[in-house]
C-alpha cells in the first residue's frame, strides 16, 4: 500500500521547535521533489516548503523562510521538517507529499495522509 505517514507534531509554546517526519511506504521519494504543507482550521492548505530529489536545492515560503529548514534522507525514505521560533499562526495540521516545479501538490502517494498537528501557544 503507497501511504505517506507524518509524524513529531505537538503542543509547544511560542519560540519552541518541533523536528517533524514523514515516511514514505510502497513507493520509493528518491526520484520526486518532496514537500510539506499545511492547513489552518477554516484555511485551505498551503504549501511550506519543497526540497528537490537530491536534496540540493530548497524552496520556503515566505512565511517560514529562515525559520524552517527542509531535509531528506532518501535511504530512509524519509523528509524532515525543522521547525524553529515557533509562532501561533504556524499552528496547523502539517502534510508532506510530492512537489511539483510550482510547489503544488502532486498526489504519487495516493491521497493525502492522516498529517501531523502542530499547536503553538502564546
């Protein structure tokens, strides 16, 4: 079965960090951009950011650049997201899957997984 499984979320306070991962099952990451996304309660889900096969190039958006740092290990088949200086408004269910040039979604995995929630308190 081709399944994504996100995990490390948690209850952190404010400035807090958080390492979260997503293992790949059925299906190999090591030819595909990966990336994570995440979705606010009452938000549509958006991208965070992508790191290409080889791990050589990253892309952020604006809104974590210089705050999250993307990494993968494609022997593990896995991507970590490190999450540091935590704010509120990061407070979201987070996804990872394939990424397309335009760091859209691109469903290889099946559908989405079950994500990983993230809460930061004031």
């Amino acid at each position: 079965q081709v399944q994504l499984v996100e995990s490390g979320g948690g209850l952190v306070q404010a400035g807090g960090s958080l390492r979260l991962s997503c293992a790949a099952r059925g299906r190999t990451i090591d030819t595909y951009t990966m990336g994570w996304f995440r979705q606010a309660p009452g938000k549509e889900r958006e991208f965070v950011a992508d790191i290409s096969w080889r791990g050589g190039s990253t892309y952020y958006a604006d809104s974590v650049n210089g705050r999250f740092a993307i990494s993968r290990d494609n022997a593990k088949n896995t991507v970590y997201l490190q999450m540091n200086s935590l704010k509120p408004e990061d407070t979201a269910v987070y996804y990872c899957n394939a990424a397309s040039a335009v760091h859209r979604p691109v469903m290889l995995f099946g559908s989405w997984g079950q994500g990983t929630q993230v809460t930061v308190s004031s």
